[in-house]
C-alpha cells in the first residue's frame, strides 16, 4: 500500500513526554522531526534502551508549552495522562494552524469524545500495548513490544490513520488502521478499571490479585463491568470479559499497575477517566455496582 503524502517526512509535535511519549518520540525521531514538549524542557540528547538491550542515542527538539516554536507541527500526539489532556489541549490550541491532525493515546474514555468535539481538525485515538519506562530525565527504557490501534471514533479520517500507523510501524511501533477503536478503548478501559483501583487500594502487584482474598473481588468487578458494557452494547471481547482481564493479570503479574504508582507516588490517579464512564453509564441504565463505587470512593480520597 502506498503511503499518502506527507506524513513519514511530516513533523510531529509529541506533548506529554512520559514513557509513552518518549517512547514514540525517541522511536520516530531516528527519521522524522519530531519536537517533544512537556512542562518543562527536557534535554535534547537522549537514549533509549530497546527490548533488545541495545543503547540508541537520539537528538530531537525539546521545549515546555509556554515555549513553543514557531514551526508549526504536522500532526500533534497528545500522551499526557488522561486527566491532563484538555488542559493540555487548551494550551496548545492558540498554536496549532486550524486544521492540525491530533491524536489521542489517552487511557479511559473521558477526553477522547469532548476533545473530538472540541479540536478544528482530525481526531484520532490510539490505544497500545507497548511497555516503557522513564529512567531519569535523558534516558528510558523501551520494556516490551506492543501493538498500537489507531482510528478515529466516528470511523472516518481512514487514510490520515493508516498513514500514522504506517508511519509507526516503520519507526519500530507496529500499528494498524482500525474502524473499531471506539470498541477497542472500551475494552481498554475494562482491564484497567478491573485491575488498577483494586491493586492500588490493597498496593499490591498485579498477579497478586490471583491469591485468595483478592480473586472473589477481581470476579465481583468483572461482573459489574460486563453488565454496564452489556447495557451499553459494547460487544465483549472474542472469550469474554473474565478471560481477558485474567490473561491480562497473568501477563502482567509482576507489574506495579500505573494507578498503583501513581498513588504511591502521592500524584492524581486516572480514576475519572476509568471509573468515571463506567459509573455514568451505570447510572444512566439503573444498574447497581457496588465494589466499583466504594472503590472510586475510596480513590477520590487519594486524590
Ligand atoms: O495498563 C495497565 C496499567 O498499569 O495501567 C495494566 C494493563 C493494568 C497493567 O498493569
């Protein structure tokens, strides 16, 4: 397949330059301008570590959102934590030439549908299953191959998305086109909102939730969630809800989830983008969900 014009020599802004951010920026910088913007400047020269062990060095453009260059972006990638996006967005805004792709790699399903009402121009969102980690402010480390899906959530912008996807997969990020991504961030949202508040409330690692007191609770949120999904007509995944978040567990089983660190670390949590549709949606079809209530209590607590 040919690819449309533009986009493997286009540059692209990355905002938000966690492990995600990095990872994609690190990646597509080794052929592609690619300018990393977070809150502040982070160095230039940076490295990345491959899954393969091998150490990358990479040059790329850094600068903080009150900084910004005068050379427009192609396509901007928004990787902040869910519940930094839209002010993220609304920084960028004044910017960005109307018209500028955005894609979204946001966890849960909060920003993506007020941002894609919101942004003057094309709206992806992509979710991955891509591992990496931040060693220190020039250094990260790539953990695991991954997948990443991409579309947008009405199905349309298809050829923008399959220029992106194969823009990253031949930067080593393999990607697909998808006309289901609004299926695929739902069932995204379903491992996360089963996994994460309840390891980050007893502060256990993930296989942990396989032991004894935490399986009936694991079983308990995967009920609740497959009712809400049911009433919402989410289709479930191909083996259904509770074999895909305990292969999840199993394949995870020695991770610290990132809610779990986020509350260590005394930061916000993604508890509103995660819990938070799932709740609506509870509320809006009269279902009861107990276990996902307290625990969406007892994060609000944290912060
Ligand atoms: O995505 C994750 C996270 O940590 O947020 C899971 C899949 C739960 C793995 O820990």
């Amino acid at each position: 397949m040919s690819e449309p014009a533009g986009l493997w020599s286009a540059s692209h802004w990355i905002v938000g330059p966690g492990a995600l951010g990095r990872l994609i920026g690190l990646r597509l910088a080794a052929s592609i301008p690619v300018t990393l913007v977070g809150r502040r400047p982070l160095p230039a020269g940076q490295v990345l570590i491959t899954p393969e062990g091998d150490t990358l060095a990479r040059q790329l453009t850094t600068t903080s959102l009150d900084a910004l260059p005068d050379i427009k972006p192609d396509v901007v990638h928004l990787t902040t934590k869910a519940y930094a996006a839209e002010s993220a967005h609304a920084a960028l805004v004044p910017h960005l030439p109307p018209g500028t792709p955005l894609v979204l790699w946001q966890n849960g399903f909060a920003c993506q549908p007020r941002l894609g009402e919101r942004h003057a121009g094309p709206v992806l969102c992509a979710t991955t299953t891509e591992g990496a980690y931040v060693q220190g402010d020039d250094r990260m480390t790539h953990a695991g191959h991954g997948e990443t899906r991409i579309g947008a959530l009405g199905g349309g912008h298809v050829h923008l998305a399959q220029a992106l996807a194969q823009t990253l997969t031949r930067a080593g990020l393999p990607a697909w086109a998808v006309d289901d991504i609004h299926t695929r961030l739902w069932h995204k949202l379903a491992v996360n909102a089963a996994i994460n508040p309840l390891v980050a409330r007893f502060r256990i690692r993930n296989g942990q939730l396989r032991d004894r007191p935490f399986r009936p609770l694991v079983e308990t949120v995967i009920a609740e969630i497959a009712a809400i999904m049911a009433a919402e007509q989410i289709p479930p995944p191909p083996r259904g809800w509770r074999d895909l978040v305990w292969r999840v567990v199993a394949g995870t089983a020695r991770n610290r989830a990132s809610m779990l660190q986020d509350v260590l670390a005394g930061r916000p949590t993604e508890r509103a983008a995660i819990l938070g549709p799932l709740l609506e949606a509870a509320h809006r079809h009269g279902l009861s969900s107990p276990l996902l209530v307290e625990l969406d209590d007892a994060l609000s607590h944290h912060g």
